[in-house]
C-alpha cells in the first residue's frame, strides 16, 4: 500500500516523500482514511508506529481544503500531556504542511509566554498544546477556541495518568460542540473508554497492534543482581558493550540525579530529565543525547513520555515500575521505526512481583540471567528493612531540620 491510495494530496505526499517514507505504517493505513471521511476515530497505537502522522496528515488534507477564515483561528487542536510530545507534534506538523497554506504553533509551560501569544496574534491553524498552559491563555483570552473543527487527544491514557482529565473537560467546554474528535492511547483501558463515550460521536475503533503487546524486534532481557550493584552492573554493560546510546529509566526524580552523576563520574557522559528540570536543561539534555554528545539519557516515565529518538538500540529499566503498562510505554522507545532494539531491565528482589505483573501482562516468561559476579546475595527481608531504616533516617533528618528552623526562629525573635 503506498500513502497515495490512502487519498493523500498531493502537497502532502511531496512533503512525504522529502521525508523519506515510502510505505504508510498500521496505524497510518487504517487511521488516515477514517480521518479523511471526516470520522471521529478511537485509536490504539503503541509509540514508535508512526501514530503522529496518522492524525497530523489528514487533519492539515481537511484543514487545507477549506475555507481559510479571516484572521486565521484556531482551528484544529493536538492536547498533548507533556512538552516534550507537544514540540515533538509541531515537528511533524511543520514538515508535513511545508507545501500547503497551513501553519500552527506550539504552547507550553516552563518557558516565556510571549513569543507563544505573539505567534497566536498573527493567527494560526492547527494549535498544539499542553492543558496547563492552554488553560491559561484561554482564561486571560490569549486564545480562541471558538473555531475548533478538530480535536486530537494525543497520549489520552498518559493525559489521565498525570491527572488532566478535569484540564481536558474545561478545554471541551469552551469549544464547538460540532466538531471532528481523534483519541490516540497506548492502550484501551476503562477510563479511556469512559472518557471517549464523553465527547467521540460514533466513533470508528482503530488499533494498530494487539493491546499491551511490546514490539516484536524488541529483545528483553532480565538481570537479576543486588540492589547495592546495580549501578556498578549498569556501568560494566555500557563499558564493556561499548554502548554510545542509551535510554535508562529510574522510578524517581532524584534516582535520575544520582544515576546520571555516578555515569559521568565512572567516565560516561550522562544527563539526567525528569518534571524538576527547567525546559531549557530538558531541551539541552534531549538534545545532547540524539548527537551523540551524551552517551545516556536517564529519565523518569513522565519525561521520557513523547521522546521521539530514531533508532535508539538500548533502554534500560534501573528500576522497574510498579505499573506493567507502564513497562510496555518505557521499551517502546527502541525497536522504532522497523529496527532493532534491546531492553534490558537490573532486577533485585524487592521487585520480582512488579515482574510477574509484566509476565502476566504480556503473556510471556522473560529471559532471565544472572552475570558472575554480580550474584544476588541479599534476601528481601535485607532489603526491606533497609528500605524501612532508610525512610526511617529520612524522616527523622526532616524533623530535625524543622526543629533547627524553628528555634532558630524563636532566638531571632527574642533577639529582637
């Protein structure tokens, strides 16, 4: 099938074809024509599969076809649950629509508004969004939504694990009530389902890979070792794989922060992206990670959410999460495109029941190894209660430090 039979025009397969694409994925095949026929469409699409132009190329066919209103608002919106996606969209948004008469922007948080409202003035057509900042540009009437004739919920089951939905139900009040809806999501979960019955009309179900199913050119591998090792163990594979990309995931903020600064104190460039970093250190970290600046890219599921890295051959969970579909979104960013990858995830025993999730998710065992040297000494009961003592420390550290505060506070104030 070639994107041509899908009714693309021809502005769009020009663009298309300087891309470099030749043959529409899935999710292009079966999205793009519903899309075209003016459908409202509930997508399922895992990352990697090309879901992107699988909106963004009918909806600038539809939007180019029309009529082009004075001033030029708004008129198709990309909700977005993080910056990162959002930039991501706009990419593809402004590569596609190179030969047509349609423009867009892009808004979101942790960055200057002015340059965003400033490209909104001038009047745009396709608007991609976070909801924070959407909101709030819409409520000081910075933006219209009044023109909507597209709406696309991009990540919708990301959206809701960040908790927009209420964000996302008082931007669908403030626009047409008649208007075209995509929603795209990993997965088709309840509250996914709940949410399209609000607001898709008839919708066309479309899914491009069974549900929770990890692509298919994705090795997984499990290596179990203490907890105490498993930065050492991270280290060795790196080193000794002499491995020069690599995405590595850690449950916390600030295991991002450390991992990263042990890397780069053991010789291996790293950076770390995570919800605490300003957009500007997200942006100089992504950025230094896809030329090869940066050999490791340490990221919490939030920030990694959207990343779009061509042919990244390794992810890492330095962590395992304790949500299972959250395993499937995290080695979804290797195996892209039709090639290769490797996901490799350090396993001590306090995680072995976030494994039998996965297993029991996927429907499958996975390889597990041990290397020697890095043999698992320590039993559960060593490591929960180090885990206890640990949160134990913490807590009384805390306690201290607001005790120091406040009586610090009361000498000053007798002091005066």
């Amino acid at each position: 099938m070639s994107f041509k039979s899908l009714g693309l025009s021809e502005a769009l397969l020009k663009a298309i074809s300087k891309k470099g694409y030749t043959t529409p994925s899935p999710i292009q095949q079966k999205a793009i024509p519903k899309v075209l026929e003016r459908k409202d469409v509930l997508a399922s699409a895992q990352t990697g599969t090309g879901k992107t132009a699988a909106f963004t190329l009918p909806m600038l066919q539809i939007l180019n076809t029309g009529k082009h209103l004075h001033n030029r608002p708004v008129r198709a919106l990309v909700l977005t649950p993080t910056r990162e996606l959002a930039a991501q969209v706009m990419e593809d948004v402004n590569t596609y629509s190179e030969f047509t008469n349609c423009n867009g922007t892009v808004i979101f948080g942790g960055v200057s508004e002015k340059p965003q409202i400033k490209a909104l003035r001038k009047g745009v057509d396709i608007l991609v969004a976070t909801p924070g900042r959407l909101l709030d540009l819409q409520s000081r009437n910075l933006v219209s939504l009044a023109n909507i004739e597209i709406l696309v919920l991009d990540e919708a089951d990301r959206m809701l694990d960040m908790g927009f939905l209420r964000d996302i139900k008082k931007i669908l009040a403030v626009m047409p009530s008649k208007r075209q809806n995509l929603l795209f999501s990993a997965t088709f979960s309840k509250d996914i389902k709940k949410l399209a019955n609000t607001f898709l009309h008839n919708p066309v179900m479309v899914e491009a890979t069974p549900e929770n199913t990890t692509a298919e050119k994705v090795d997984q591998l499990i290596y179990r070792t203490d907890k105490t090792k498993k930065t050492q163990l991270v280290t060795k594979l790196i080193d000794e794989g002499d491995w020069q990309q690599v995405l590595i995931f850690t449950r916390t903020k600030h295991g991002a922060n450390r991992l990263s600064q042990k890397l780069e104190k053991a010789g291996i460039t790293a950076a770390a992206i995570h919800g605490n970093k300003s957009q500007g250190a997200r942006t100089k970290a992504l950025a230094g990670f896809k030329s090869g600046k940066t050999r490791v890219l340490v990221a919490t599921d939030i920030a990694a959410r959207g990343l779009d890295i061509p042919l990244l051959p390794h992810v890492i969970n330095y962590e395992l999460p304790n949500v299972p579909e959250d395993y499937v979104h995290r080695i979804g960013r290797t195996g892209r495109a039709g090639a290769s990858g490797e996901a490799i995830s350090i396993v001590s025993v306090d995680e072995n029941e976030y494994v039998r999730g996965i297993e029991k998710l996927l429907g499958e065992r996975l390889q597990s190894e041990v290397i020697p040297g890095f043999e698992v000494t320590e039993t559960l009961k060593e490591v929960l209660d180090k885990k206890a003592d640990n949160k134990a420390n913490h807590r009384s550290q805390r306690n201290n430090s607001r005790k120091n505060k406040s009586s610090g506070g009361s000498k000053r104030r007798r002091n005066r």
